[in-house]
C-alpha cells in the first residue's frame, strides 16, 4: 500500500507530528527545504518529513523557516535543539507516529 502525501502548514500539524519533527530536524529547517509545483501552478517550498503512514510536505519559505527556529524555545540561540527536549521525547516514548 502507497503512502498517504499531505501538503499542510506547519501551525496545522498535531504537536506530536511537530515533536518528531523537531526530532528528525534538529539543527533547524532551512537548508532541508524542498520546492515542487503545486496543483495551481505555484512553486512552493516545503520541508520534506516521513513517517511510517504518511509522507508529509510542511509548507514555508526560507524565511518562515529561520523564524519558526528562532520563536521556538525548544531551539538554542545557535539554532540547535536543545538537549532537554530531545530527552523529554525519549521519556515520552519513541513509537508515536
């Protein structure tokens, strides 16, 4: 079974799928940012995530990128994610998806 591709905002996604998303980007979203063609037309950027059930494509500019990195506290001024966070998620279990 193929699957499932969502194409969502990041402010959209459940906290969890945000979690492990912060898990697998740990030193920001920036430079993993990839661009295609949507429906209309229009050339998107978007952060690439994969989980076992769904292929997500989290919509934001470069721009957004940088800013969602520096408001979020989870994040070091150096835009690493800080070592605290990523041991709250192992206490919290590894098999969410």
């Amino acid at each position: 079974m193929e699957k499932k591709r969502i194409v969502k905002d990041y402010d959209k996604l459940p906290d969890e799928v945000i979690n492990q998303v912060k898990l697998e980007y740990p030193y920001g979203f920036a430079e993993n940012l990839v661009s295609f063609v949507n429906a209309k037309g229009e050339k998107v950027s978007a952060l690439p995530f994969d989980t076992e059930n769904i292929y997500y494509l989290i919509r934001m500019t470069k721009q957004e990128a940088v800013q969602l990195i520096e408001d979020d506290d989870d994040y070091d001024e150096f835009g690493k994610l800080s070592e605290e966070f990523i041991e709250d998620q192992d206490e919290d279990g590894e098999d969410e998806d």
